[in-house]
C-alpha cells in the first residue's frame, strides 16, 4: 500500500464529513473516487494535503505514518493536487506560475528563458500547445487547467489528485489528459482521479471507491463494476433514465430572433427560437457561445445586427435591462458569476426582484420570504433554512438557487450556460426536470452546454459554433455526436 | 451556539465591557452618567462619519477624503458665516452640499474611470485639504452667531444634541443596511461585483450613492464638530478618516466587502471613546494613548482573524 488513510474521521458542527473512512491506494494504480456533491470527497483529499485536519485516524504515505499533514509535509512526500478551483496567478505568465515558488535562478535574478524552456518540454511531454510566455489571464479555463496539470508534474509528484480534471475541459483537450494520465501512470504516479464523468472512470482508472455520506460505500476493481452499479451505489436508490422525458412545448410562436448579430467575438449571427423550446449550443470552449449569452444578456454590446425578442427589436446595454426585457442568464462559472455565496438563500433568490417588492426603498421582508419560499418548495432546494448561506450549500442547490431567482423575476428566456457543470448525477437529473418544467410553463430556454450527451439529450434543436459563427444547425431527429463534434471543429479562420 | 461562536459574533461588545470595567475600577471618575455623556458626545462626530466609511468598505471600497471633507465643511461653513454673513442654516447647508458633491465626484471616478478606490480618495484628500487652505489662508476662522452652536454644544433634556444626531444618523445607516433595498445592494456588490451585475443591480449607481453618502455624513459630522470647537480650522478634520476606519474595523467590517453591521461599528465607536477618555483620566498621555489605540486595533483584529480561521480549517 502505497497511501493509507486509516480510520480517518471529521466532524464538523452538525455535519459527519469523514466518518471512519479507510481507503488504501496501491502504487502506480489510477484509483478513482466517486459521488454525489457532499459525499465527502473534497474533505477526504483535504486531509491528504494538510489543507483540513482530521478528528482521529492516520495517513500512512509509503510506510510513514502521520496524524495529520501540512501542505509542506504533503508537498514533500510527492502529493498535488489539481483542484477544481485554480491555484494559478493571472498576471503572471506561464512559466511562471509553472515554477512559482521555485523559480530557477541564475544568482539572485529570475533565469525566466530556463523556465519557458522548461515549460517548453513539459507542454511537449503533455502534446499541449501553450506559450509559456502567455499571461495567465489571458488562457481559456481549458488552458489554465493544463498549465495546473504542468505545474504538478513538473514537482515530481508521486501521487497526483485530480479533483474532477475534465469537468471545464472540451473533448480535445479531455482526451489529452487521459492520454497524458496514461503516460503518468507508465511513469509509476499514483493518481487519484474524481470525477462525476462515468465514461472516464471505466476508461482510465483500475479501481474505483464509492464515497457517500461521508462513508466509504464500497472499492473495487473497475472491471468488475458498471455504471449501473456505481450510480446505484452512489446515490443509494436507483436512478431512471438519464434524461427526464418531456412533452413536445414548443409552440408556432418565435419568441426571439437574431439576425446577422455580430460583436463581442461574434460573426454574423442568425437564428430564431420558438416559445416553449430548448435550443442547445454546442461547439469548443471560445467557440462564440458564451459571448452570445453575453450580447443577449446586455453583458457586452453588440456592434452590428437585431436582436428581435417578443416582436420588438431590443439592444440591452446592461443585465438590468435584460433582465426588465424578460431575459435571464445562469452564467458558466457558478462560483464567481452567479452566487452571491456570503448571501442567504432567500437574498440570492429575491435580489433581481428586490426593488420591484420595494415600497419606499423599503424591502416587503414577508413578501420576500414568501416567494423564497415558494420557489424553495417547487424546485426542492435541499436546506434546514432559507436563511443558510448560499456557499454552504452542495453545487446543485446553488445552481437551483440561481434559476430560482431568475423564475421569481418571471424571465421568459433562460439562458443556461453550463447548467450542470460540476454538478452530481442525483442534482444533474434535478436540473434536467427544471429545465422540462420550464419548457413545458412556457419558458424558452437556450442551453449552452460541453457535455456532448446532455446536449443530445435535452435540447429540441441544436446550433454548434465555432470561431464565433454558426457552423451548423441540427434538428431533434439528426443529433449525431460526431457530426457536431466535426461541425464545432470547422475552422474558416486564417492563422 | 457555542460559546466560541457567541465569542465571535459578541467579542467586539465583551472587549467594550472589559474595558469599561477597567477604567471603572482603576479611576473613580469614569463610571458615572455625567463621563459617559461627555465620551458620547466626544464621539458623536465619528460616529456619523464612521456610518459613511461602513458603507464604503462593505463595497469593498474606502474613503481616505473623509477628514479633508470635515476640515473644507469647517473652513467653507465658517467662511460664510463669518465673511459672507450667510445664515448659519444656509451655511451648514451649503458646506454639506459641497462635500456631498466631492462624495459624488469620487463615486464617479471610481465606478466610471475604475481608478483603484484608495488612490482616487487619496487624491481628493489631498486636493480637498489644499483648497481648505487656500480658502483661510491657514488662519482660523471664528466669531459665528450665537444660535450656530446650539448643535454642537446644546442639550435636549440631559442629552447632548451631537449625541442625538449621532444616534439619528447611525440608525438611518441600520436601517438602510437592514431594510431597504439598495442596503442588500451594498453587500451584494461588495461580496461579488459581477454576479451583483450579472444579477441585475447596476453597481455602477450602487457605487455613486455610496460616496455621495460617504461625503453626505462627513459633511454633517463637519458641521457638528465646527458648532462645537466654535472655530475654522485646517487640523480640524485631520486623522478622521483613520478613526472612522479603525471603528469600522473594530467593529468587524471587512476590509475586503461584503461583511459589516452598523451595530458592531458602534461597539467600535465606543471602545475608541472609552479608551481615550480613559487614559486621559489616568492621566495617559497623547503618544502613550496613540500606542494604545494601535495595540487595541491590531488585538482585536488579529482575534478576529484567528476565529476565522479556526473556523474555516475546523
């Protein structure tokens, strides 16, 4: 046994986060960890890195017994981790961020060109193309996850975390890390890998545990398992079929059209949506979808175009006056975007609407509560109290959070960028019934999302981007993956 | 809860008790009404204008202009009294309505232009204190009418009017905090700038009212304190700011936004109050008493930060 968690519990005020968890990882074996959001995952890495401290047990690293770590004692023992939140400075470059902390030196002064060389060699090791001289800042979310993959392997990690590595990754670059997992695997690191993605779990890892509740449920060898099993296993009930099955909604009605829409990275941007449907947008991460949402949502202006909504042409200089339009946006990065996570609840729910319950600058805190509440109870908001802070709360309840405020502003079109991204399969099925349930009360929705099976499964029409056009549109009857995967790659730009 | 919660939610008021009880025992002259009237009307100016700087710094802001503010208020509502023989109403007034519009001019350069908040105020600090100058010449300014002082030295009852004023106007600020909307507003742009636009608020206005807000109080505490000194000066307002901030942070109001309650700044109104008024019973001199003040600040902070901490790990 290469690392050992022994009997390893953490409590914390009214929550068992870790109780009596024992997990061994053999070495050179990619071990995967699985369940929902709030399982314990995340709280049982912690302990690994020193980042929590456990109440009671032992980490045994290569026969090294500890009671708890530090981040110094873990980094010295060959621990990384790549968390689902990036450890990176935007304004620096790089290479950089590749050796902060243990810049190569030449005398006292920074030897910046030995570290893009070095760089250089680790991006070639992984087939990736990133100029180490790039700031930060300037990556796409994609990129910056390799970069946070770069900087673990060039420390030499001997057990490498990934805490769901590919959930902000397109297919391209997703199939890079699993054959760059591969290789590190080849190369005797032990990898814990998490993940919600069922198919990377059979495809990479050789045994996988299932965590729930704070509790180890059950390790075995993957290929002794299936998804059937796991999901059973994660969520303790059985599941039904992954997409929640839905009426036809769509009326004769157009709702919106956008006509020849161009700015914000975007090209002559035509189509239309009809009420009642759930248009999906597919293509690569920088493709021109989330920069739509933007131009829709009053984000960024438009430059050149129409944005017909409801029959009335509409330019939104502001998400307020989107908003006002009847336009709502479930931004991407749920964290930074879309929760006021040191808010309550009913704050988060209630805040676009807040004025309109406004008499004399005075919030109607009955009222306010009331229509909290009324939307906690229709889309099950897992909470003791309307008064919790949103950042308590698992993943899909903050998402659930964030559409909640947008029904209470009564939006007719919902803009889901990403809805489940980072999401667990119990609260992703959730958010699938939610998006059925609008359709069918008679909400439009445009649904931006990476994950090829969710797009399939959920939307009425597909339109894939890429290079900020319109490179295809699908109907219900011809979703292909790989006909979209090869429409999201056309390239018409000069290089 | 636990009492290490209630610690951490209470601490600020058990550090005012601990206080109080010290200087109760160690002079026999602190604890009766008469003193703690007197360090409620030392305090009341802070007050008002530490309401400013609350708000403020929940938008992840500051004001470093607010003591400049006060001294152009003193120097500009005593020039007009005194050299423009203007009814000290319309005096007050018109002193208030410039440093109301000097708020606004920061608000709009730090919400249009997006100058960093800090640089901004420490430019109209600047420039504000240099027009104070050049208006008096450096020289004091005296001689208002005798009904101009009723607001910084009368009394309603046995309570001070500044005491009343401050009251009035720390409670306006809880109540904009608690109940209105653009109160909520306040936090939501302080917590998250772009989910509060991404969620309709429109920050930028959020930020115009805040520093006009900002210069609105410092304006009001400008005029309380020339009614009480009875005299313009140029060192009037000095350091203010510094005290307002100290309050504010004494008081738990992050420095980084979106965490803050006006009931907590009073406690760090008070503490400053009792500390001063304190030492100078016992006889503490201004250095020793300016040593003290920073120790409190770094304690009571540094305690704070700890019980984050510990509760962000445990």
């Amino acid at each position: 046994m290469f690392l050992q968690l022994n009997n390893i519990t953490k409590v914390y005020p009214g929550v068992v986060a870790l109780n009596n968890v024992t997990l061994h990882v053999n070495k050179g074996e990619v071990h995967a960890l699985v369940g929902e959001n709030g399982a314990g995952k995340s709280t049982l890495i912690k302990t690994c890195t020193g980042a929590v401290i456990p109440d009671s047990g032992s980490i045994v690293i290569d026969g090294k017994e500890f009671k708890s770590m530090t981040p110094k004692l873990a980094e010295q023992h060959g621990i990384a981790v790549i968390y689902q939140e990036f450890n990176l400075v935007g304004e620096l470059s790089v290479a950089e961020n590749i050796f902060l902390g243990r810049a190569i030196r030449k005398g006292i002064l920074v030897d910046k060109k030995a570290m893009v060389n070095e760089s250089r060699k680790i991006f070639r090791q992984l087939g990736v193309d990133i100029d180490p001289n790039k700031l930060v800042s300037s990556l796409t979310v994609g990129y910056q996850q390799l970069v946070e993959i770069a900087k673990a392997i060039s420390q030499n990690a001997k057990i490498l975390i990934m805490d769901e590595p590919s959930a902000p990754l397109t297919k391209a670059e997703a199939e890079h890390m699993y054959q760059l997992v591969y290789r590190l695997k080849e190369q005797g690191v032990t990898i814990i890998y998490i993940s919600h993605r069922m198919e990377e779990i059979f495809k990479l890892s050789d045994r996988v545990t299932v965590m729930r509740d704070g509790n180890i449920v059950k390790t075995m060898n993957t290929s002794d398992t299936n998804v059937d099993e796991l999901v059973k296993l994660m969520v303790g009930r059985e599941l039904k079929e992954t997409y929640p099955a839905r009426e036809a909604c769509v009326s004769d009605e157009t709702i919106l059209e956008v006509r020849n829409l161009s700015g914000n990275g975007l090209k002559d941007i035509s189509f239309k949506v009809r009420k009642g449907e759930v248009l999906g947008f597919g293509g690569l991460i920088g493709s021109g979808r989330t920069e739509l949402a933007e131009l829709l949502f009053g984000v960024k202006p438009k430059t050149g175009g129409q944005i017909i909504f409801k029959g009335r042409e509409i330019a939104p200089r502001t998400p307020q006056e989107a908003i006002d339009l009847g336009i709502a946006l479930v931004p991407e990065d749920r964290k930074r975007q879309g929760a006021l996570l040191e808010i309550d609840i009913k704050g988060n729910i209630s805040m676009p609407i807040l004025r309109r319950i406004s008499r004399l600058f005075i919030v109607n805190r009955k009222r306010e509560v009331k229509i909290a509440n009324e939307y906690k109870e229709s889309i099950r908001i897992k909470t003791p109290s309307l008064t919790q802070k949103v950042k308590n709360l698992s993943g899909g309840n903050q998402q659930k959070v964030i559409i909640a405020k947008w029904l209470a502003s009564n939006a007719d079109l919902i803009i889901l960028d990403e809805p489940t991204r980072g999401i667990d399969v119990g609260a992703k099925y959730e958010i699938y019934t939610l998006i059925n349930s609008l359709v069918k009360n008679g909400k439009t929705v445009l649904m931006i999302s990476s994950e090829m099976p969710e797009l399939i499964g959920m939307s009425d029409r597909i339109i894939v981007l890429s290079e900020g056009r319109i490179t295809g549109s699908l109907n219900k009857g011809e979703f292909d993956q790989e006909v979209i995967m090869s429409m999201a790659s056309i390239s018409k730009g000069k290089e | 809860m636990n009492y290490r919660e209630l610690l951490r939610k209470y601490g600020i008021f058990v550090v005012l008790m601990i206080l109080i009880i010290f200087f109760s025992v160690a002079s026999e002259n602190f604890l009766n009404a008469n003193n703690l009237l007197i360090i409620a009307r030392q305090v009341s100016m802070l007050g008002i204008a530490a309401v400013g700087m609350c708000f403020v710094l929940l938008l992840g802001g500051i004001d470093l202009s607010i003591g400049s503010q006060i001294t152009l208020v003193n120097i500009v509502a005593a020039w007009l009294m005194v050299n423009g023989k203007v009814s000290p109403l319309l005096a007050s007034l018109a002193a208030i309505a410039l440093s109301t519009s000097i708020g606004f001019i920061n608000g709009f350069i730090i919400a249009k232009i997006k100058m960093p908040p800090i640089i901004v105020t420490l430019s109209t600090m600047t420039m504000v204190e240099g027009i104070a100058y050049i208006i008096c010449g450096g020289q004091p300014i005296f001689g208002f009418p005798k009904s101009f002082s009723v607001i910084g030295q009368g009394y309603i009852g046995i309570i001070p009017i500044p005491v009343i004023v401050m009251v009035i106007i720390m409670s306006l600020g809880a109540v904009i905090l608690n109940l209105t909307y653009f109160g909520r507003y306040f936090y939501a742009v302080g917590g998250n700038e772009e989910a509060a636009n991404l969620s309709g608020i429109n920050v930028v206005h959020v930020k115009y009212l805040v520093y006009t807000l900002s210069g609105l109080f410092a304006g009001i505490a400008g005029i309380v304190l020339l009614s009480r000194t009875n005299s313009g000066q140029v060192l009037s307002g000095k350091g203010f700011e510094f005290d307002a901030l100290t309050a504010c942070v004494l008081g738990g109001v992050s420095v980084n936004g979106g965490y803050g309650k006006i009931s907590n700044v009073v406690a760090g109104i008070l503490i400053l109050g009792v500390l001063s008024n304190g030492m100078v019973l016992l006889n503490a001199s201004q250095y020793t008493q300016m040593v003290i003040k920073g120790a409190v600040l770094l304690f009571a902070v540094g305690f704070d930060t700890i019980q984050r901490l510990r509760q962000s790990k445990a």
